[in-house]
C-alpha cells in the first residue's frame, strides 16, 4: 500500500478522456476496486489511507478492451493506460466542476492509491463550441460570452474607467452548456470589465475566486487588469481609407518574391530625435513620412524588400504599459564611460524590468495590440494607432509580418496577475505532464493546442489580427510546439479569407518560422582560439561550403549537387555536425535564409568577434557585406535583422531581449552603429567578456559614418539584383534543380570560393528573365583575389552586373570575366554577380 498524503491530491495522473472513460495508469488486483469521488467545494483530503470529504462516490468499472482508438490518435502519449468505465446515468457535466480524485481500494476499503484527473479530454467531447466568445456588438446592446465548462458561477464586474474605481455593476452570467453568456445596454461599449470565474483549481485544491480578463479580448485598461469594450468594427476606429486598404497592398505576385526585414517596434525610433518625443518607440512612428527611420524604410523598399516583420505586438509581460512608471537611465552619464567599461551594462541591468524595453516574448493577451506602443493605452488607441501603422508600411511599399507566440503564456495559476486563461478553465489551456504539472520546455506554461478549445482560441486570433489589423504575415515562435493540425487549420482559415467577404486577401498570407540559418564559417578567418590541425580546418571549411550551396539552392532535400569529397548527392545527405540533414523543403517558400536575426549577436557583431584581431575594421565591413550577399542571392526568401545593412552592433551582446534602448539602439543618421558602448550585460555574457573586452576597447574596430554609408549602399545593390531578375526567385523545386548549379565543386576546390549560375538560355527551359539568358554568382570569401576557372561557362559572354558596374564599390567593380578561358577573376572578400545578356 502507497503511504498518501493529502498533497497527493496534486498529483492528476489519471486523464478523464471520454464522457464514460477514464484513464488511469495502474494496475487493479483481485478484489480491489476503483471510484471516481467527487466534492463540490473542494473538501478532498486524505488521512490514515482514507479519502474522505466526498460528496458523490461512484464506482468504476475497467474496460478490458482497452482505450478506443480515438483516445490513443488524441493522447498517444497514454497508449497503455487502463480504462475505466462509468456507469451510464452518471451526472458528467455537474460533475465536472467538482474536486475530483481516482481511488483504488483493497477488499478491506482502505485507499492503496490515489490521483486528481486530467479533464481536456472529456471537456473537448462535452462542450466544444464554434459559437461567438468575447463582447459581441448590436445596435441595441453588448453581449458577453465566455466558455467556461468547469466554473461554479461566473460575474462580470463592469467599470466606468480604466482603474481605482467601484464597478457599476455586476452581472451574473447564466451558462448554456459551458458557454456563460450576458446581455447588457449599450451605454457598456467603452466601458471595461473583469470577470470574476468562481472554479476549482487543481493547482490549490481550493475552489477559488478568480479574476481574470476576457480571453477573446480586443482592448485593456493601461494597467492590464481590465478588458475594455471596444467595438473594433465601429468607423470611428478606421483611419482614412482603411476599409479599401487591400487594394492599396504592395504588389505581391509569388512567395517567392517575399524578402522580410525583422525589427523591434520600439527599436525603429526609440533614438531618432526626427521623431516627436510622444511618438518615439510606438506604432506612430512608422506614420511620420519624413523621420529617419522611415526614410529608411522607403530605401530597403524602394530597392525591393517587401516585408516587414515586427517582434511581438500583442499585449506581453516586462513592459509596464504606463510609461510614467518607466525608469531610465542618464545618457550623459553612459556616454561617459569606456567603451569596454562594466558600468553601462551594471546600470541598464538596475533597471532592466522597470524600463519600457522587452522583445516581448512573454504572451498574456494574444489578441490585443501591447499598450507601451500606443499614445495612450488607455481606450481604443492601440487600436486606431496599430492600424495607422499598418497602412503606412503598406503605402510605402512593405507588407507586414508580426511575430506571434502561441506555444506559451506568461501567467498560470488563480493569483498571478499575468494569468488569463488557466483561471478560466483550470488545467485545460496549458500542456500538464503525466503527473498533472505543467509543461514548461517552450520556457514556462506550455499551450496545449491539441485541445479543441486552445486549437479554436489560435486560430481565432490569426484571423482576428488577419481580418481586424490587415497583416499580411505571421511568423511562428516555436512552431514545433504546435500541433501541426493546428497549423494546417490556421492555414487554412486565412486561404478562406478573401476581399469582398473580409476586406482581405487571405492567398497573400504568408506564415513561417525560422529555418535556414547560414553558417558563416567559410567567410571567417581564425580568431586566435584553437581549431584544431590544418586538416581538421580545411574538413571545417570544406563542410561549410557545402552547408551554404544547399542553402543558397532553398535548402531542397532532393537538390542534386556535388559535394566537398566529389560525390554527387541530394540535399538531404548533406549533414550537420550532429548527423541531422542539413536540408528539409519540398519548395522554396519553405526556406528563410538568415545569418542573423533578433537572437544572438547581430551580423558585424559576430563577424568582429569570430575574425582576427589585427585585420582592419574595412575587411570586416567586407565580410558583414559578402555574409548579407549569400542571402541577398540565394534561392528561397532572404531575411535581414534590421541593422544589417548599416553594420548594426549591440556592443557584442548575444541576448539584447532586456538590454534596453542602450544596447539595442539603432541610428537611421548613420553617425553611429552603435559599437563600443560598455560591455554586454553579465548574465548571458560574461563568459565572453575576456574575448569581448579587448575589441571594444580598440577604436580600430568601430566603423566610421563613410563605412556604415558604403555598407548601406553595397546591400540595396543587392537586393536591386535580387528583383532585377526572377532567377534569384524561383518558384519551384523542379526549377531550381534544372537551372541553379554549383562550379569549383569537388576536392580541387578553390578555397573560400562559392560559384553558382543560374541559366535561362537552355532550349528546353521556358524563358523567365526578358534581359537575361545567364547569371553567374562568385562569392570570395578568402583575403585574396582568386581567378576561378569553370570549363562549363567557357566562351560565353558574361559580363559584371550593371548594378555592379554603377556601384561606389572601386573594389567590386573590378571584378571581371575572361570568355576564352571560363575564367572569373574577383577580389578579396567580394561578391561579384556576372550576367549573360541577351542576343536579340
């Protein structure tokens, strides 16, 4: 017999799956039996091998034909668990908001075993619901709906204003079937409310008073505690000409096309003194045509990038939404440190969670826009303002991306202030264990998506930030976490949007995570720290090179290509250091080529502390440039940090996700890439200070104002070469493997030399570039020119990019191709893109 105590009662390890059939992983002897015991106000406790406190015992029967296949396909993860059946005028539903245990008892009735239930299976069986949830809008009234199958009672406490004072009312919801519902005056739209959910919470084993927003809520109170009503179909919520902005969307003919731009919405003018103080670091700024930012934003644009992608925007923990609580820091005083000084980064770390800086990886609120963006987070002004920016990126060309993070939540439990949906409906929206506990691998409080009500909640809010805001993309934080059930439906549900019914086109949707970081190992130089023989080198590069081409060739498993050891093989056998296939996409719209984003050190960052001491700051410009290159050029959708193409540095801070304005700055004036301000802060670098402090210290590292400009120039020329010709965005796998094709190929390599061509002259190919039957891309990533030979592109008449033949670059221009040996000679550290015109 298990010697129980009463937090055993923590534990739920059996899973109630089905209305008549719970699962539960034991073994029940002879003359042993099982009971399902239920107490409405949660009075379960245990003493001397007894539970007692029951207010309904019912006793279970097992089912030796096992789990139905359904429940296994759901929860494969309890294959083997026993079934347990209950008798068929069992009371499920009032059951269901009772404390509830599993027990087994012995001949004698004394308990041997004991467990609380896991209730998403049944719960999805019982009161899946497709109906509407949140406040509901008539001309007549406001109606609220909340689904809440396990809750006792349920109040909504409505409030005149935004805080400190007494609600003035309170309304008590009726249920129908899981579904709490209330209909009040119309005199409620603007208004706000905080439900109060009266439910048993099996992480207290206390029927307890929760108070919680709505989940389906479209705006909050400044402080977060209240969901205010706001009606966001109302006109007066509609900037000028908002209902017809999906005729004004930048022209988008293929995924193919895409190129994505990642920013920080706080970091694109939180420093620009162009911008009016009020505006700084929120959704307006983007709305202020001649500020340095967006005159930025009209250069990528204006040379093709087409997406903006936007670090989270929904409502997310870290940043307090009332800016007059914000703590700072003096700049005066920063500037007046060492660039290799531990000061800054001792007072950002001071303040680092009372600031107005997070990446907002943090979800509360899904489907409400952050309220430290808005003017006034207060009413329907992140609303209106989320919109105004929205339709200002669109009129400048760029499409919109947010970063959305659905595979967890900030707040769990009945008392944390950041907890929304496990006070509703405890134990059903975030993923438990075997033991009862949550999941916690996303980093805290995993969702549970293969739950009806958490898979519907999802999909909800694409279509809610879809419909209601216009964004034209949505990238995927942890998609792995997700069901991939989930991920077809939410496809799915945005394919059906279309522009009568929903003022959108949902085809021009584009959802992605990350894939395809490129290694940059062929591009770098020793750092002084040990890697190991010349051969071990030489195998190093040789493998990066291989990485890159069946990068630059979208990542496509079945690509057929040469590889460093002369062997022809699909992309699929290409291998990382740990055995995986580097490749995995059927098509190229599946691939996002980065070699920096938001995480990890920014591209000259990484580059100025993987490369040699005493090579000059002009060389790693150099190397930030042929790095932005691969991207630019490859197969697939290229996307860029923002910062990338104006040598952006977070002073070598790997995880700048806290690190303030200070660290992340950007400067669209171009005086400053933000090099040299103190050491990254201690918690994620301090391992790396004895590497990073002797570069900060050396002015040769930091760029001037004419370096970050010639940077800045080199990567609109690339991506002007990019749109210059649809071979750099093919459309298919089929068309990549019969026009893309690598050169200097095999054991005999030339070393640090990357040859790609793309034809487009070939008989048997149908034409796609009027101006082009060839292009060739020579990337040199060696300090030395190199004159590459390559038999197969002898006597042609290739000549360097016009684009490139314009270019400030003395360096590229010199770049050229001798047509009687197939010879292309290109310099140092250089990117050379030669193109065969065409004979008309």
């Amino acid at each position: 017999m298990i010697q129980m105590q009463n937090d055993s009662l923590l534990y739920s390890r059996a899973y109630w799956v089905t209305e008549s059939i719970i699962a539960w992983n034991i073994e029940v002897v002879e003359n042993n039996s099982c009971s399902l015991l239920a107490s409405k106000i949660a009075s379960l406790t245990i003493s001397d091998n007894q539970i007692q406190g029951e207010d309904v015992k019912i006793k279970l029967q097992e089912d030796r034909a096992g789990l139905p296949a359904k429940v296994v396909e759901k929860f494969p993860h309890i294959r083997g668990y026993k079934a347990f059946k209950l008798p068929p005028d069992s009371d499920v539903k009032s059951l269901l908001k009772s404390q509830l245990a599993v027990a087994v008892y012995d001949s004698d009735e004394k308990c041997r075993n004991c467990s609380g239930l896991q209730l998403p299976g049944v719960l999805d069986e019982l009161f899946s619901y497709n109906g509407q949830l949140g406040a509901l809008y008539s001309d007549e009234a406001v109606s609220l709906a909340l689904w809440a199958p396990t809750a006792q009672a349920v109040n909504a406490h409505i409030y005149k204003y935004p805080s400190a004072d007494d609600p003035i009312e309170v309304v008590q919801l009726e249920e129908e079937n899981g579904v709490w519902r209330t209909k009040g005056p119309k005199t409620w739209e603007g208004c706000y409310y905080v439900y109060e959910v009266c439910v048993y919470h099996p992480s207290t084993l206390r029927v307890e008073k929760c108070y919680a927003n709505d989940p389906y809520a479209r705006g909050l109170s400044s402080d977060g505690r209240r969901t205010f009503l706001v009606n966001i179909d109302s006109d007066e919520l509609k900037p000028d000409g908002w209902d017809n902005l999906a005729d004004e969307k930048p022209v988008l003919h293929s995924f193919s096309d895409i190129s994505i731009y990642e920013m920080h919405i706080r970091d694109f003018s939180a420093n620009d003194l162009s911008v009016e103080p009020e505006f700084r670091g929120g959704y307006l700024a983007f709305t202020l045509l001649d500020s340095a930012g967006v005159l930025h934003l009209k250069k990528l644009s204006g040379a093709g990038i087409t997406h903006v992608h936007l670090l989270p925007t929904f409502q997310f923990a870290g940043v307090d939404d009332q800016k007059e609580n914000w703590r700072y820091v003096d700049n005066s005083i920063m500037e007046s440190f060492p660039p290799d000084s531990d000061q800054q980064q001792a007072l950002i770390t001071a303040i680092k969670d009372l600031d107005g800086y997070n990446w907002g990886y943090n979800p509360v609120l899904w489907g409400v826009p952050k309220g430290s963006y808005a003017s006034n987070p207060n009413g329907p002004y992140r609303t209106t303002e989320f919109r105004k920016m929205v339709q200002a990126l669109n009129r400048i060309g760029l499409r919109v991306v947010l970063d959305v993070v659905y595979n967890h939540l900030q707040g769990s439990g009945p008392f944390d202030e950041h907890s929304v949906l496990d006070k509703i409906v405890p134990g059903y929206y975030l993923r438990r264990n075997v033991d009862g506990f949550i999941e916690h691998s996303t980093c805290m409080n995993n969702t549970a998506s293969e739950h009806f009500m958490v898979e519907r909640l999802i999909v909800d809010d694409l279509v809610h930030w879809a419909v209601n805001y216009k964004v034209d993309g949505f990238r995927f934080d942890l998609m792995g976490h997700i069901m991939k059930s989930t991920m077809v439906k939410a496809k799915d549900a945005l394919l059906s949007l279309t522009k009568p019914k929903d003022g959108v086109d949902g085809s021009s949707i584009y959802m992605y995570l990350f894939f395809n970081g490129f290694a940059t190992g062929l591009l770098l130089q020793p750092n002084g720290h040990d890697h190991g023989s010349q051969e071990n080198m030489e195998s190093m590069l040789a493998t990066s090179k291989d990485h890159i081409q069946i990068g630059m060739a979208a990542n496509l498993r079945d690509f057929m290509l040469t590889n460093s050891g002369g062997k022809e093989v699909k992309g699929s056998e290409i291998l990382t250091h740990d055995g995986s296939p580097v490749a995995y996409a059927s098509s190229p719209v599946e691939t996002i080529n980065y070699v920096s984003a938001h995480d990890n050190e920014t591209l000259f960052d990484i580059v100025s502390l993987k490369t040699p001491m005493n090579i000059t700051v002009a060389d790693r410009c150099r190397i930030n440039h042929l790095a932005t290159s691969i991207i630019a050029l490859s197969q697939g959708i290229p996307f860029f940090h923002a910062g990338d193409e104006i040598l952006r540095s977070k002073s070598l801070d790997r995880d700048s996700y806290n690190s303030g304005d200070w660290f992340n700055r950007l400067d669209f004036t171009y005086n400053s890439n933000n090099w040299g301000v103190g050491l990254p802060p201690q918690e994620k670098n301090e391992k790396n200070w004895p590497l990073i402090k002797p570069r900060l210290a050396d002015p040769s590292f930091r760029p001037q104002k004419d370096d970050i400009l010639a940077a800045l120039d080199n990567f609109l020329n690339l991506i002007r070469i990019r749109y210059s010709s649809p071979l750099f965005r093919l459309t298919t796998a089929n068309a990549i493997q019969q026009r893309v094709r690598f050169h200097n190929t095999g054991p005999s390599w030339v070393r640090g030399v990357i040859v790609m061509s793309i034809e487009d002259g070939h008989e048997r190919l149908p034409q796609l570039d009027p101006m082009y039957s060839s292009i060739v891309v020579v990337m040199n990533a060696s300090p030395d020119g190199v004159s590459v030979v390559c038999p197969s592109l002898q006597s042609r008449s290739f000549e360097l990019h016009p684009i490139q033949e314009m270019s400030s670059d003395d360096i590229v221009r010199s770049s050229r191709y001798e047509e009687l040996s197939g010879c292309f000679l290109v310099p140092q550290r250089t990117t050379a893109v030669f193109v065969e015109p065409r004979k008309f």
